[in-house]
C-alpha cells in the first residue's frame, strides 16, 4: 500500500503537466490565430488601387480648324460709261490677262458730246488767238496815247478770259475723252472671269446703282482665312505653317504658310483671324471654298494630361489623389485646360513622374492608406470564382 500511492501521486502530477502543455498549446495556437485574423482583417480592410502615370504633353500640337479659302485678287468690274454693249469677248472661265479688252460700250451721247467739245474747243482757240492780238495791238497804242489806259484795260482783259475759256474747253473734251476710254471694259489684273452679268444689246449705266458687268479672280495664289480661338493666339509665330485638307481631295495636305494676322481679338467671337497663303499656280484649289486648317502649335512646358476617370469633383474643385512611396493618399487640386474627351489637359497641380490613383473612391480622405493591385495575394486555386464555382 505504502508503495502504490507514491506512483498515483506522480501519474496524477504528470497528468497535470501534460494536460497543462495542453492547454497551454492550445491557448498559444489561439491567440497566434486570433492575432493573425486580426492582421488579415485590418489587412483586407485596406482598399487596393491602381495608378497611373500622367502623360507629358508633346512639344508640338495639331489644331484643327475650319477656313475659308479666298483668291488672291478679286474684283467686280462695273461701268464708268453709259450706253449699250456693243459686244463682249470673255465668259465665264476665260482666262485674262491684265488689259485686255472685256467688252465694249456702245455711247451715242458722249460721242456726240466729245464732237461738240472739240468744236467749243476750236472756236475757243479762234477767239482766244484774235483776242490776244488785239490786246497786244492796243497795248502798243497805249505807248503812244493813241487809245485811253480804260480801252487798253479792256482788250487785256478781254484776252485773259478768252485763254480761260479755252483752257475750260480743254478740261471739257479732256473729261468726255476720258469717258471714250470707258467705252473698252478691259480687265484689271491677270485672272478668271467667274460671272458675266451683261449680253449684246443691253443697257448699262454708270455711277450709283450700276450693277456688276463681270467679276474676275486672281487664283494661282490663295488666301486662306482662320479664327483662332483666344487662348491659342499667343502660340502662334512667324514661322507657324498649316496643311489644308478638302473633301475633293481625300487623303491628300496642301501646305500653306502664316502671311499675318489682325493683331486684335474679335469682341464676339474672341477669336483671331489670321491668314495663310497657298500657291495654287497650278489651280486645283478653288476659291470661295471651305477647307480643314490643320496647324501645328506650340504647347505649354508644363502641360500633363490625365483620363477623366482620374478626377474627383468636390466642393472646393477638381483633385487628383496621388499614391506616396509609404501607400498614403494625397489629394491635390489641379488647375484643368482643355477637355479632349477620355483624356483632359492639366495645367498646373501635378509633376511628371507622380502616381495618380484611377477611379478613386469618393469618399477617400487625405492620408488614407491604400495599396497597388499588383501588390493583392493571388486567390488559391480552389477558391471560388465569381460564378461560385471552384477551379
């Protein structure tokens, strides 16, 4: 008996410990567990995002706008004579060059009037020559008392008038000779005729409310005319050139250069108007027409631009959340240009180089933690997909 409780007493103390190993494993396995959950959970509760770096802008941009396509040199040709078109040599898509004859004008009245005026001039000749001999003849008189100094006065008068009266004579057939020249309609400057207004037989007048005989244009060189909007205008230089492009001719630019501008904005439309020339000597292009103006243009050093999934709107502007290197947020304001759809320009707020979070969340705060996507443990291989279904 003495024998048998010594060994009950150490079986029962073993049994204590191991059941304390037991129970201290156990306690252990559980806390490491629960510590575990806790880091998985804090861990899951950390939204994961992705970025994006934003895109310099390139150090040329094309500008696309519409124009307007001019001729060089245009004009409508008018009558400075009246009278009847005796005839006209030149229709439309005649081909002239400068001085030669258009039409002519048929002017019975002024032909009737330059042949009055050259004989007022005649007769103004014939009176002025007896006049100044007779003047001339009483002023010798004079010398020797033979006429009083009043008669003498009178002749001298008398002569001066009559040479007057020859130089108005003068003016005279001069005006209506220049009115004969009017009769020969004669082109301007080397052009088109694009429009004739007048046939043989019909009656023009000269002066107020005349209407155009032809109109003619100069087209082997063009101009080309631009509004520019406001906040283009200071990218434009002297040497700023522009491809054309016209619905006639798919796929294929015409060059063309600034010549000038305006030097001022429109009030109503805040645009600028500046004018490109084309050569067209070998006249493909037609004037009077539209045309796509495509411009390359300076842009901003400091120009990015982003996707318009980028952007958060608040109440105190348009913010981008950037990701540090320590996976904290930062929300900053940026100052936007222009909207190009999927894409917008950012003027100011980011640096190159900066990773800009897409689609963030609308209730992310400053300094809130977050981590990259590519950074997400990859899920076991028989976890469930989207459907439910195991792989």
């Amino acid at each position: 008996m003495s024998t048998s409780k010594p060994k009950t007493k150490l079986k029962l103390f073993l049994f204590l410990i191991v059941c304390a190993v037991i129970a201290a494993y156990g306690i252990t396995i559980r806390a490491r567990a629960e510590r575990e959950l806790k880091q998985d959970t804090e861990s899951s509760a950390i939204p994961y995002v992705t970025v994006i770096q934003p895109k310099v802008a390139s150090n040329g941009e094309e500008l696309i706008l519409p124009g307007r396509v001019e001729a060089w040199h245009e004009a409508s040709i008018y009558a400075r004579t009246s009278g009847y078109i005796g005839a006209w040599t030149t229709d439309i898509g005649s081909h002239v060059k400068t001085g030669d004859v258009l039409a002519t004008i048929e002017t019975p009245e002024i032909d009737a009037q330059l042949r009055q005026a050259q004989a007022n001039l005649a007769t103004a000749v014939a009176n002025n020559t007896l006049a100044q001999s007779t003047a001339k003849r009483w002023t010798d008189l004079l010398k020797t008392d033979s006429v009083t100094k009043q008669e003498s006065d009178e002749k001298t008068s008398d002569a001066m008038a009559k040479a007057a009266d020859v130089a108005a004579a003068q003016a005279n057939l001069d005006h209506l000779t220049e009115l004969e020249s009017f009769k020969r309609i004669t082109a301007p400057f080397d052009g088109v005729i694009t429009a004739r207004n007048i046939d043989t037989g019909a009656l023009v007048n000269a002066g107020a409310g005349a209407e155009e005989l032809f109109h003619i244009v100069e087209k082997d060189k063009l101009r080309v005319y631009v509004e520019v909007p406001q906040n283009y205008t200071q990218r434009l230089t002297a040497d700023t050139t522009a491809e054309l492009h016209f619905a006639e001719y798919p796929g294929r630019g015409f060059p063309a250069k600034m010549s000038r501008n305006a030097s001022a904005l429109d009030a109503s439309t805040r645009t600028l108007r500046v004018e490109f020339s084309v050569d067209n000597s070998s006249e493909e292009l037609l004037p009077g027409g539209y045309t796509e103006v495509h411009m390359k243009v300076a842009t901003q050093a400091s120009t990015m631009r982003l996707p318009v999934n980028t952007l958060l709107y608040r109440v105190d502007g348009v913010l981008v959340a950037i990701l540090d290197k320590d996976g904290a947020a930062h929300l900053k304001p940026v100052t936007l240009g222009r909207d190009f759809g999927t894409e917008v320009e950012v003027t100011a707020g980011i640096d190159a180089g900066e990773s800009v979070i897409v689609n963030p969340a609308d209730s992310l705060v400053d300094g809130q933690k977050l981590r990259l996507a590519e950074q997400a443990p990859p899920k076991p291989a028989d976890a469930p997909d989207a459907k439910g279904d195991k792989k």
